[in-house]
C-alpha cells in the first residue's frame, strides 16, 4: 500500500491501518472529518483504506526570536 496518494491533486496520507469492513472505514472516516480532515476512502481487493489530509491554518511559535 502507497503511504501517500493523490486525490483532486491533494496529497493524502495512508492511515496506517487496513479495514476489512467497510462500514468500520466510514466510521473511522468521519471522525477524521470532524477532527478537521479531509478523507477519502479506497477499496482494493475486498479491503479498505483510508487517507486523509488537513491543511495546517495557524502555526504558534513559542520562545524568544534568535
């Protein structure tokens, strides 16, 4: 499985994990979503998979500037 693949000309990220129920893929999917997530779900092979991406919107430096 590729760790990272293109979907709309996004990058998505592999999550690491196989399902063999779809349905379990889709749960997991849309917890992703609301933690912010893009997801997009793959089935190959009786399996499936899911990649998600999220765009970083701030950024928080902490410590004094060099």
């Amino acid at each position: 499985m590729d760790l990272a693949r293109t979907f709309g000309g996004k990058k998505f990220m592999w999550d690491g994990r196989v399902y063999e129920d779809r349905r379990e893929a889709e749960e997991v999917g849309q917890k992703y979503r609301g933690d912010g997530f893009e997801v997009e779900l793959v089935e190959e092979e009786g399996q499936s998979f899911l990649f998600s991406r999220r765009v970083v919107t701030e950024v928080v430096v902490e410590g004094e500037p060099i």
